[in-house]
C-alpha cells in the first residue's frame, strides 16, 4: 500500500501535537512522565525541581519575586536574612532589643486601601514582620490545576519590602480554603502526592527567602489526625511530602507546622511533640513550631513557656504566629485591664524562651479582626481598637519586650 507524503506528514504532526502539553499543562518535574514539551505559542517554565509549566510565550508571571532583605534565625536549616532593628520604645524596636526577630501582624489585600491603617502597618518601629491573612492560601494562588495567581500575595510581599519587614508565608496545606477541585477531588496517591509537591513547590519557590507554614491545622483538639482530602488519601506522609517539597523549592527558607490550642499541655501539645519528634529521627525538614494564640481574656495557658521550652529542647524554633485575646462583649475597663495583663505576660513567655523568635497579632487593629464574625458577641481582642488607636494591651506589650 502507497501512503501519501502529505498523509505521514499529518500523521507525524498530530502524533507530535498528542505528545504535547497544551496551555497551562505541566511539561517537566521530578517524577513527571508526561509530555516535556509544549504545544505552540506557550513555553516550558520552570517553577521548581517538582514543576514546570507551559505557560503563554507573553505571560510575565514571575518565579522569583524581588528578594527581601536577608534574616539570621535560630533554627537547625534554613536561614532567612533579617533587616537592620530599629530604634525607639515601639513595639518591634523592643522584640529586636530583646533579642528577638521581629513583631509582626497579619494584614490583607482590602485594608491596603485604608491610608491610616497602613501608615500604621508601614512603621517598622511598630511591625517588623507581616503575615498574609489570605492571599497565599490555596484557593487564592492555585485556584485551577496548575494555573497559579500570585498578584494578592506579591502585593503584600512589596509591601513588607518596602519598609523593611519579614513576609510569613501562610500557608501550603491546610484543610479549609480550598478550591473545590482539591476538596472534592478523588485522587490516587500517586496523583495527591504530585499535587502537594506541584503547589508547595511552586509557592515557596514564587517567594523565596521567607519564613512557611508549610502544614497548618493538622490535628483535632484530641490529638488525632484531622480527616481531610489529604490524609484520607496519604495519610501522615502529606506532611513530609510538603515538607520536603518546599525545602527543594527553597534550601534557605525557614519551614513551620502552624496549629491552635497547642500552648498548654495536652493530647493536641503532646501530638504535636511527637510529630516534630518523629520528623527529625526520620530526616525530614522541619525548623519551626507556629502557636497561634487564639486567646481569651483572663484565660492564658500557664503552661505556654513550658510548652515552648518542650518545643525548643528538639531542636526547633518557635514563633507565636496569630496572637488576638477576645473578650466577651461590651469591653470595660476591667476587661481591658486583664488583657493588659494577658498580652504581657504572653510576650513575657517568648521573651524568657531563647528559641521563641518573634511574636505576630493576628492584624494589629480590632477594625479587622476576625474575632467577631467568628465568635458571636465576642471582639475586642487586638492592641488597637477600632479607631487605629493603642489600647492597655499595647502597653502590656511594650512593658514585657522592655
């Protein structure tokens, strides 16, 4: 049988085109199988060792955003470069007095248009470091497979470079705010395992240099393993799979498992202890413990030094990462009074733990905290009040760092 030129010339172009990744596909990576090249007008981007992409040949988005300034901190791996410390009686110029990193807060994207607050925010005397409340989780970067959106964190990112501030990442796997394809996705092993690695991989390589939760909220209150997409389907080892992932991405970042109601002594500390524990016999990349410090007045954990001291004596760092103590509403003075005292004596305990690196209020204001949408008839729980100003609770802040 005679077969055209024309015919095995079309043959050979769809068979070429069929071995192709189309727009957006993943073209190359550790453990990739799949096409490495990419259909025409896209490009093969690497994003890091467990990921490249085809992304459009006009696309500008970047890998590697402008660096930060570097930042020295205690733990066993990564090193992240700090600023200079400034001076002054304000509340991160103290934290670098006493010899710790930073006091930072946790903002978002929509308060970045309110000029007061962020004449605020801006002040390095004040902030030392600032945490994204949203922009980096997984529903905002990743929102469809492989296509990721970086614009709401490299704001946030440009803003803490301007004036000299840390970035902490927030955050590469967590249960909640996440697109329904991974929530409700049915995946093999094999398929989560390169899912993990594409997304940690890809955001800690988007912003490198930075301090990661790279795991947040893994534990229920009783210390078992929360059930979610990705310990149904990988059990424990999701936490090593992003672990390891993000220190390929980046071998200077500092990475953190970051949880709630793990600052006493208790079934979730105790869970928590024996992770990290479990983690360093094995190898697997781990420089730091986050405690969020969701407080209450009048009801700080007396065992919070300790808990840090247990933390510390394995080999890693901790940091208190989301700290606001709420009260029941309306505030009074007595209220006040005891969060005064609460907020200093938090301060105190990372003060007296050589290996506590810094402190972060979950935003710094009570004009946007989270505590009153989520707690009915609670609020109150930040060291500014509405109004952008210093409640008893920034005293009790200065008065400890001092």
């Amino acid at each position: 049988m005679r077969i055209s030129v024309a015919l095995l010339s079309l043959t050979l172009y769809f068979s070429l085109v069929a071995a192709q990744s189309p727009e957006w596909g993943q073209c190359g990576g550790i453990g990739w199988t799949g096409p490495t090249t990419c259909v025409a007008g896209t490009v093969c981007t690497f994003f890091n060792p467990y990921y490249s992409q085809c992304l459009p040949a006009s696309n500008t988005i970047t890998t590697t955003p402008p660096s930060s300034s570097p930042v020295s901190s205690t733990g066993p791996s990564g090193t992240v470069s700090i600023p200079p410390a400034p001076t002054g009686t304000n509340s991160n110029a103290l934290a670098r007095a006493a010899g710790k990193l930073y006091f930072g807060t946790a903002t978002d994207n929509n308060e970045l248009s309110d000029s007061a607050y962020v004449a605020i925010l801006s002040d390095n005397t004040y902030f030392g470091q600032l945490t994204p409340a949203n922009s980096m989780k997984w529903d905002a970067t990743e929102p469809q497979q492989g296509a990721f959106s970086f614009s709401g964190g490299d704001q946030i990112v440009a803003q803490a470079k301007a004036h000299n501030q840390l970035m902490r990442g927030h955050n590469c796997v967590w249960y909640n705010q996440l697109p329904s394809w991974v929530s409700g996705g049915h995946f093999t092993t094999a398929q989560l395992t390169s899912i993990i690695q594409n997304h940690c991989g890809t955001l800690v390589g988007h912003y490198k240099g930075q301090i990661w939760d790279v795991v947040n909220e893994p534990f229920n209150d009783d210390g078992t393993w929360r059930a979610d997409v990705f310990f149904n389907t990988l059990g424990t080892s999701y936490v090593d799979i992003a672990l390891q992932a993000a220190r390929a991405a980046d071998p200077a970042a500092k990475l953190y498992i970051n949880d709630y109601n793990i600052e006493q002594t208790g079934a979730k500390a105790t869970a928590m202890l024996n992770l990290v524990k479990d983690l360093k016999s094995r190898g697997i990349p781990i420089d730091g413990v986050g405690l969020q410090c969701h407080f209450i007045v009048g009801e700080v954990p007396t065992s919070l030094q300790s808990i840090m001291q247990q933390f510390t004596a394995l080999g890693v760092e901790v940091a208190i990462t989301e700290l606001d103590i709420r009260m029941t509403l309306p505030a009074s003075t007595a209220l006040l009074n005891q969060q005064e005292t609460d907020y200093k004596n938090v301060i105190a305990a990372c003060k007296a733990v050589s290996g506590c690196v810094g402190v972060t209020v979950w935003d710094y204001t009570d004009k946007y905290s989270w505590v009153p949408n989520t707690f009915s008839g609670q609020g109150e729980a930040c060291p500014w009040d509405a109004n952008l100003q210093k409640k008893p609770a920034y005293s009790g802040i200065t008065a400890a760092w001092a």
